[in-house]
C-alpha cells in the first residue's frame, strides 16, 4: 500500500467517525455563532445565550437552526458578539433584549437590522458583514483562522473544517525527520518572545538521547496585557493538541517514549476545562493515546496548572515546578533540549507556535515562509488593549507596521485624545514613541528599538498615561514576581523601583536619573533568567524615548499627563460648577463642601486625590493641575 | 582579606570593583568576607536578643530565599532538646504588634493563631487530594486540590501531603509559599480581585483597589475581620477590553469599575449580609 492510499484511508476513518451533523455551515440552514470567550462572557453571553433559546422556541425553530458558542472573534472591545452564518451578518454589543428583532429579522427573514450592526469609526456607516469591518479585512489569519467558527467543544467540528488532517499526513507520508526539515524551512520562530527556530529546537531535541523525551507546550501566558494562549486554547484546542502531536512524532517516532505536558496557569479556567474536554475527546478517537491511529506511535498529554508565578513562564522555571519545586530558573548553559524535565531531553514550545504546525503541515514550507519578512515568517498574534477603539486579538503578517496594526486595525486612539506611546511585549518589553510607528513588526526590529515581541501583548496609551507612573507599574511588578534566587534580579530591581518612586514622588535628583541605566545594564547583565535579563527595559526604553518627561519630574517637579499624586492637585472651576453636589456625596474623604447651586470647594488638606469627583462630574468642572505648588502643598499636609 | 585565587570564573571579590556593586550595596561585604567558604558550616548563627533568647522567628525566610539553596531547615532528631522555647516565640510573635514580627504576618502559618483564627478543617475533603497524589499527581497539583477542598491550604494537610509524598515538611511549605495564588490562611466569603494588568493600570486600576481598600478598611491581602470580604489583587486575567476588571468570587466578573462603582458595590454586597 503506497502512502498516499494509506493517507486518504486513515484520513477517512477518522472523518467517517464525525458527526456530519454538527457541520451546517454547506447547508442552506442558519447557524447563530455566540462568541464564549472570556470578555464576552463578562459582558453577559449567557443572557444572550438563554434569550436566543427562548426566541427560537416561541416559533418551534428549536433544533433546526443552530446555536453554537465559538471560542474568541477577537473584537473583545465590541462584545457580546453574535455572528449569523452562512450570511456572515456581525452584530456587536447585544442586549438580551435586541435578540427578537434579529431573530425575527435576520433569521425567519432575511434582511438585516440595520440599528444594531457595527458602525464604521470613521466613517458612520453601518457594515453588515464581517468580512467588510476593518479590524477583521486588515487581518491574516492562521492560528485564529477556526477561532470564531468551530465550537471549541466539538471535536467533529474540528474535524469537518479539515482537522488533523495534518497529523494524519504525518503519521503516514512523513518520516519524523522530513517532518523537522518541513518546520525549520518553513521558518517558524518560537512565539513565546524569544523567537528561537522551533525546527531546529525539535531537531536538537531528538539527537539529544534519553530514556524518554518531553515536549511541553507553554501556556503560561503571565504578561498583564497579553491573553492570545488563552483565546487559542479558549477557541480551538484541538490546534494546539494536534500541533504537540506533531511535534512528538516528530521528536520521538523511533527514538524512545514521549510524553507530553501542557503547563497553563491556573486563573485561565475556561481554557483549562476546554483543553481537558478536547484531550479526553482526542484519546476517545485514539488520537492520542497508545498506537495512535494504528501508527505504532504512541504519546498522551497531561494538563500541569500553574499558581500564579510569572517566572514559571521560563522555561527552566516552568520544568521546576512540573516537578513540584519552586519555579525558580537555572542557569541556561545547561540546555533544556539536553536534560530539561527531570533531566531529559526536552523540547518546550509556546501555544502559538504549536498551533501554526498543523497549518505548516497542510499548506506546505513555501505558503508559510511566503509570509513575514526576510526573518521572521508567518503571522504574528497581539492582544490589543488600553486606549485604542478596537481593543482585542488580532492577527497580522510579520512585517506589518505598528502604524497598521494601531491606527487601521485598531481604529486609532479614542476620541479627542492623543497617541504617545505604545507598550509592546509587556513587563519585559519597552514602549514606542509616535516616531517610531512605521517599525515594522519583526524580532529583530522590535529589539533594535527597545522593545520585544514577548508574549504579543499590545498596549496604547494615550496623553493621560504618565510614562512614569507606567514604567513604575512594570517595574513593581517584575519585582514582585521575582522568584528571588539571583540578587541583581532580587534587590537590583527594588533599588530601581525605589528611584522611580522618587522620581513620580517629585523628590528625585537628577544623580538618580543617571544611576538608573547603568544600575539596569548590571541587572542585564547578572540576571540568572530573562525575567530579571529584560526586567529593566520598560526603565530603559521610557528613558530614551520620554527622557523630556521624566525630566519633567525632576526639575520642574511636575506630572505633564498629571497622574502622579504627589505632583497634581484637584480643583473645581468656579464658573464651571453646577453646584450639583455629585462630587460632595462621592466624595470618600469628604474634602469637598458648599451649599447646593452654589459652587463647591476642595479642601486640599483632605482631599486623597482618588479621582472619583473628576470622573464624575457632567460639567468637567474640576480640573487636575500640576506643579510645584501641588507638592508644596502635599508637603504641607 | 578577599581571596581573589578561589577561581570563581575569575571574578573579582574586591566589591569596588564589581560592577555589581550598586546592585549589591544592599549586602555587607565586609561580613561576607569574613565567612571562608573553605571550612564553610558554623558561621552563621541565630542571633540572641538582649534577654538571651533567640529571634529567629522560624518564618523559613532565609531558606526560600537564599539564592544558592545553601539553607534547608528540617526537624533534627539528634537536638531533641530544641535550642530554644517554639511555643513562647510563637506566643510572642503572634502577639507582637505590626513591624516588631518578622514581617510574615498573617502569612505566617508556623504559630497557631488565636482562637477562631484558624478553623477545625474535615480531613476527610483531604481524601481525594491523598488518592490524587497516589495517582501520581505532582506537588502543585496536590496544592490545588487542596484548596479547592478547603478554600486554602491548611498545616495540617501540608503536614499530611509532605508526609505522603516523604518530603521534609519545609520543602513543601517552601513551595506553598512560592507560588501566590496558594493562600495559607482561610478567606473571607467575598474574594475580590482586582486585576492589575497594565491595560487595567491604564485605566485606573490603582484608585479601584484604593476604593475598596478604604471603603472595607483593609490593605490589599487581607480578609475583614467579620470574615466576609477578602481584597486581592491579581495579574491579568485576560479581559483586557473590560477595563478596569475587577473579579468577584471565581465567577462572577465585572468590568469597566470605577472607584465609586467599586464602593457601591461592597455597599450592596454588605447591604445583602445584614438581609441574609
């Protein structure tokens, strides 16, 4: 039997055993596409959910149009979402209550609610269509490609949109090492951050003997800002499964036992319970298991939850705790692809990564590498969040500017504020300046300019963030989540932290700006791991790009985006007030006093600077200023 | 004084020279040099306060976080006679008033606390984390079990895990205090998160936990004293978009709070107990 028969056999073997029925999307039948990822479920898809049921039981439509809940459409800023198939009609921000209309609309009709479809920012019209919305037409899509159409718990939905298709071309056609060839060509880098060549990894992995080898997949996403495993695993857990199959064939087919681990942090527990249902799914159909699919081959993944430690992000960290140690990293001149997981040959992926395999696998080398730029390859995934109009998961060619992701995807910066920085690649990363926007997004570039790629979260801030104030927050946090062992890591931070404190407390000298970046380079430089290795670089970049501002703190002592308490005083405008007495009955320190329509005054002495008064006030009749004289004033209290 | 030919890569011992040194200025050199790793044991001693007992509060500190894990504390079975009184140190550090402690605080699970503190716990919930363990399940994962039986991870059952899994009772506890989201001392009936991510730093997040800080007058970590609100904060939990989030319970997520939004709320929850 020549290969290629056996292929299509197993190939069909394996989609004769799915439910043909659970695939509508051929039939002339509706379908209504709840998006469950996590934002949408806070902003009340369960609501949603119940309300379409009864909708469709009041006209005995229960059962013959299909409500599915998919895993994240990406476009968390515009949720809940329900998308209408085959049509593709986009409806964002639903109330339980618009969903009689849409029903009897878009589903019994067929025409299309016009009042609640998705307005173009820019424009005002109204886009029917997914495809049509710019934050999904800009996009390319790989990894998200299944992410808002298949139920993340249906396996043969997986399957009826061409799932596994690849493992089954690798069990058959491939011999393991044509396998690693494919992947290393194709020019796939490691999507956790550091953009190692996965190939090559796998490739050192395998040569490397043991009495067993271990692939884990890394889904310990710890990034504040970045949620692109979870929406993965959230979405299409099958990808990511399918993917480490892959790899462990690769790996370990006539090279001893395998065995798999997923290490994913434990706040994720939607992705959890997913990733769980889709590994008892796979083992059902013997796609995981002993002889996978009468290959001879055998492997199994187990599920390891983390415990809310960021460093257990690395790799050796990650081995750690796996093991039942602190996760705290080792030395890296010993190599995880040598003795890694209780001292075996080890190869550790990101999410991201194992989910571009399949897809390597099916279209082939050249259609993968035909994308990105001359060194890095493929399309890249960010969580875009913070002051942007479209916040959410997008996915973009390597290659692409920060310019489009931000301003054409994103929609830009809200209303009548305006851009400054945006922060790449979280607490290891480093913010871009405006100037620096047409960067186009590769490993290399992004590291040229100070930041990373990391983990592909995306954050935009606008003229009322302080650079400051934001450096600090990232700072504060590596150094809370430090694990402790090496002391540049562990006190150097803290002795940075302190600096910055001065600085946002308008107390610093300028000696104390200078000692900041080469007190950093001896953290680079003595960090055992890359979490104290790249700690600085938040500092470091807000350095070379915003210096004016933090200069601002030291000499004229004052908070230019007025964020930083001591530097800033809350006043009301005594033509502006209203006297509504709003902002009195907030008031938590009850710092502010005068009669009713009669214009009120802050009491500085008590005043906590809270910021409740200012957001609440219709007339924005108190405005926050900045100077020296807030902080004689702070002073005096 | 500094024995420069000890090979270590070559680096320099002279700490003027180091260019670390502004990183380590927060370490006694002239101290560190005193110790001759040569002969190694016996230098480091507990020191006696002024009445002649020991300070060591056996918070276990020093062994989690010595950066070489030269330190490992284990029951010693040839010192039956132990150095000195455990229950009245902890008696004294238990009663000790903030910035006297150690600093573990309410951490500390090595002292009994006071009556009611610290509730009897049903070892029998503990069964399945036993049975999960002979299965095979690792330590963080027996961890998870457990809380999830009790809400937090009692001494009792550490005991009885490192005793299982014949681990010293310090390595387990050294890893229970590791990782953050292990709590060792019970929580109130309304666990709320507030989410520190930078997109929520953006839009606010500190003047939230400030909010419910004053508003249930306690510091972030700690539990009120009726037992119903406990205040945490935690890293990301990935909904972004709905900035400021803050999370009640392991369910119930509520976005885009603002400092007032967040006093409302434990007014309401509050509010809901005197009813209940």
């Amino acid at each position: 039997m020549s290969p290629a028969v056996k292929l299509t056999k197993i190939d069909k073997a394996l989609r004769a055993k799915a439910d043909q029925s659970a695939y509508l999307a051929g039939d002339a039948k509706t379908e209504i596409r709840i998006c469950a990822g996590t934002a949408c479920h806070a902003f009340g898809r369960v609501a949603l959910r119940k309300a379409v049921e009864k909708a469709l039981a009041e006209r005995g439509l229960t059962g013959k149009v299909a409500v599915v809940e998919t895993g994240c459409h990406g476009f968390c800023a515009e949720g809940p979402i329900v998308v209408l198939r085959p049509q593709g009609l986009f409806y964002p921000r639903l109330k339980p209550r618009d969903i009689e209309e849409i029903i009897a609309t878009s589903v019994v009709g067929d025409g299309i609610v016009e009042r609640l479809l998705y307005k173009d920012p820019a424009t005002g019209e109204p886009l029917a269509h997914e495809k049509d919305i710019p934050f999904y037409a800009l996009q390319e899509r790989i990894v998200l490609a299944l992410n808002g159409s298949i139920d993340p718990y249906s396996l043969d939905d997986y399957l009826n949109h061409g799932g596994y298709a690849a493992l089954a071309k690798v069990l058959n056609a491939a011999d393991p090492q044509s396998v690693i060839d494919e992947v290393e060509k194709s020019g796939l880098r490691g999507r956790g951050g550091a953009g190692f060549p996965t190939g090559k990894k796998w490739r050192f992995c395998r040569a490397n003997p043991g009495e067993k080898h271990y692939v884990i997949c890394n889904a310990d996403e710890g990034d504040p800002g970045a949620f692109k495993d979870r929406s993965v695993l959230e979405g299409n857990p099958h990808s990511v499964v399918e993917g480490m199959i892959i790899a462990a064939y690769a790996i370990g087919a006539g090279n001893g036992p395998v065995e798999g681990y997923v290490y994913i942090r434990h706040e994720y527990s939607l992705a959890v319970e997913r990733l769980r249902h889709a590994l008892a799914q796979a083992r059902e159909r013997n796609l995981l298991g002993d002889d996978i699919l009468g290959s001879g081959f055998s492997f199994d993944i187990r599920i390891n939850q983390g415990a809310g430690a960021l460093v257990c992000g690395e790799s050796t960290a990650l081995m750690a705790s796996i093991e039942g140690r602190r996760g705290m990293p080792r030395g890296g001149h010993i190599r995880s692809v040598a003795h890694g997981l209780w001292g075996q040959p080890t190869n550790l992926n990101n999410v991201e990564s194992y989910a571009n395999v399949p897809w390597i696998v099916n279209h082939g080398r050249e259609a993968f590498a035909a994308k990105g730029t001359a060194t890095s390859k493929g399309t890249k995934i960010f969580s875009l969040t913070g002051k942007v109009v479209n916040g959410g998961l997008i996915e973009v060619p390597m290659g692409a500017t920060v310019r489009q992701v931000i301003f054409e995807i994103g929609g830009g910066t809200l209303p009548g504020r305006e851009f400054k920085a945006v922060q790449l690649g979280g607490p290891s990363g480093g913010c871009l300046p405006a100037s620096l926007l047409d960067e186009p997004i590769d490993f290399e570039s992004l590291v040229a300019a100070g930041s990373m790629m990391c983990s592909g979260g995306m954050v935009v801030v606008d003229d009322t963030t302080c650079m400051v104030d934001f450096a600090k927050f990232f700072l504060k946090f590596t150094a809370g989540e430090s694990c402790g062992k090496c002391v540049p890591c562990r006190v150097g931070t803290q002795r940075m932290l302190e600096i910055l404190e001065r600085i946002s407390a308008g107390e610093a000298t300028i000696d104390d700006v200078e000692r900041l970046e080469p007190l950093a380079d001896d953290i680079i430089e003595g960090s055992l791991c890359q979490l104290g290795g790249s700690a600085p670089n938040p500092v470091l970049s807000t350095l070379r790009y915003f210096r004016d501002e933090v200069m601002a703190h030291v000499v004229q002592r004052c908070c230019p985006a007025k964020v930083c308490r001591p530097l800033i005083r809350y006043t009301i405008h005594a033509d502006a007030c209203t006297g509504c007495h709003v902002c009195l009955g907030a008031c938590p320190a009850a710092a502010i006093s005068g009669e009713r329509k009669q214009a009120h005054t802050i009491d500085q002495k008590l005043c906590t600077k809270c910021d409740t008064c200012r957001q609440l006030c219709k007339f924005d009749a108190i405005p926050v200023e900045t100077g020296i004289f807030a902080m004689a004033e702070g002073r005096r209290q | 004084m500094a024995n420069n030919d000890s090979g270590h890569g070559g680096r320099a011992t002279q700490p003027q020279d180091s260019a670390l040194y502004e990183v380590l200025k927060g370490i006694d050199f002239e101290r560190r040099e005193l110790v001759d790793k040569g002969k190694g044991v016996g230098l480091f001693d507990l020191v006696k306060a002024r009445d002649g007992s020991y300070r060591c509060y056996s918070c276990t500190l020093c062994e989690r976080v010595c950066p070489v894990d030269c330190i490992e504390i284990d029951y010693c079975p040839e010192f039956e006679e132990l150095p000195f009184d455990v229950a009245a140190e902890r008696a004294a550090a238990l009663t000790s008033l903030p910035g006297e402690s150690c600093g573990a605080g309410a951490a500390c699970v090595m002292g009994e606390k006071p009556a009611g503190f610290m509730p009897q716990i049903d070892i029998k919930l503990f069964d399945p984390v036993i049975a999960g363990i002979r299965a095979g399940s690792g330590l963080v994962e027996a961890f998870h079990a457990t809380q999830e039986a009790f809400g937090y991870l009692p001494r009792e059952a550490l005991e009885d895990i490192a005793e299982e899994m014949k681990l010293p009772f310090s390595r387990v506890f050294g890893v229970a205090s590791f990782y953050s989201q292990f709590r060792l001392i019970p929580v109130g009936k309304h666990v709320i998160d507030v989410c520190m991510g930078s997109a929520c730093h953006v839009a606010g997040a500190p003047l939230v936990v400030e909010a419910f800080s004053q508003e249930l007058e306690i510091p972030v970590g700690a539990t009120t004293p009726d037992r119903l609100f406990t205040l945490q904060t935690v890293n990301c939990v990935g909904a972004c978009a709905l900035a400021p989030v803050v999370r009640l319970g392991d369910d119930e997520t509520l976005g885009r709070l603002g400092p007032n939004e967040a006093r409302k709320l434990v007014r309401r929850l509050r509010k809901q107990e005197v009813g209940a």
